[in-house]
C-alpha cells in the first residue's frame, strides 16, 4: 500500500505521528475521521486534505472526496482550486470515488454554484450510470445544487421523471426528492408531473416511495 510523507504541520494539526514518521492508510483514515469532526480546523486544513487526493488508496481519496465536499459547502472559495481535480474521479473506473466526486459537487455547487458551473451540464451523464449508487449519487447532487439554484433545472425535469421509474429501490425513494426540493422553489417545475407523482404514490410497491410521491405533490401546492 502506498503510504504519502506529511508534513509536520500537518501532523500536529491533526495529531498524527511525530516527526517524519509515515502513516499507515488505517491510520490515516481514523486522523481524518477526526478532523471530520473538528470543524474549527476545516478552513485551515483544506490545502492538506486537498493533497491527499494523490494518496494511492480509495478508500482514502474516498474519504477525502466526501470531506471535501462538506468543506466546500461552508468553505466554498477555498476549495475552489481543487475541484478540477475533484472533477477528475469522475472518470474514475472506481464506483466509489465516481459517487464521492458526484456527492462533492453537489455539496460545493450548494454552496456556490459559480464555482461547479462549468462541471454541472457534465453531471447529467450519471442519471444513466450503471451503478445504482453513482445515480443516487446524482439525485442527492441536484437536490443541493437545487436548493439554492433552483432556476438551472427547468428544461432537465424529464430526466427526474426516468429516475421514478429507476429499477432500484434506493434511486427509486430518492427520485422524487427533487420533485420535492424544487416543487417548493419552482413548483411551475413539477406540477406537469404531478399526475405521474401521484399516479406512483397509489402503485409503487415501495412504501417509502409513495410517501416521497406524496411529498413532492404537497411541495407544489397543488390539492
């Protein structure tokens, strides 16, 4: 296993081994896992985190992906810099670190959407991933990025209305959540499906996405 050569700053801030000494990934993992938690440190620690998108393991650049994301959202002009890198697990062979890509750009488009703007068209090639988890991935991505850019989707709702019909349950409960999230924002966005919306809420075997149909319909305003 590859192992990367810390800085000692880096392994004061974080509580790493003393001087030069490597890290172990296991180790490495739990020192993020810490500063997950420390969120006082996040701004600051963005530059290092940023570098170990280099380090040789998915698991590791998978946690970095995630964290990255949830940084930019608070911290979005500091991570502005690495989200073309960001952007290059999106070609990753690796299903997790495609979703994790996917995941930080919604995260950080929440955040700014100027800063993913050019990487936001490029998102829609996801909704078709063949991996259920890549597609939900790009369900959650829309729901942020929607939140506070709501106007983007108009012309995009037909590719949401697939996602209803997903054959997996998981794509399928989530699918309608940016019904939700935009028909309380644009509902002039949803309410051409909400007959479909409604439609699934009588015949989806899936409880969860009946209700999910139910709420989005409620978003709207519409009896």
């Amino acid at each position: 296993m590859s192992k990367i050569r810390l800085p000692l700053c880096h392994h004061r801030r974080l509580g790493a081994a003393q001087g030069d000494e490597r890290l172990d990934e296991a180790k490495l993992y739990k020192e993020l896992g810490v500063l997950t938690k420390e969120k006082e440190k996040w701004e600051e620690s963005i530059p290092y985190v940023s570098s170990l998108l280099n380090y040789e393991s998915v698991k590791i650049q998978a946690k970095v992906l995630w964290l990255l994301g949830e940084m930019g959202l608070l911290y979005h002009q500091s991570v502005q810099d690495t989200v073309p890198t960001i952007v290059s697990f999106l070609d990753s062979p690796e299903l997790l670190l495609r979703e994790r890509a996917v995941n930080a750009l919604g995260r950080i488009g929440r955040g700014d959407y100027s800063i993913i703007e050019s990487y936001w068209a490029s998102l829609f090639r996801f909704a078709s991933d063949e991996e259920p988890k890549v597609r939900l991935a790009f369900i959650w991505a829309s729901e942020n990025i929607a939140t506070n850019t709501p106007d983007i989707y108009e012309n995009y709702m037909s590719v949401f209305e697939k996602l209803l019909h997903d054959v997996d349950d998981k794509v399928r409960k989530e699918a309608p959540e940016i019904f939700r999230v935009l028909g309380k924002r644009r509902p002039e966005f949803v309410r051409p499906y909400v007959e479909q919306l409604r439609h699934l809420s009588g015949i989806d075997e899936n409880r969860v996405v009946r209700i999910h149909c139910l709420g989005a319909i409620r978003a709207t305003g519409v009896k």
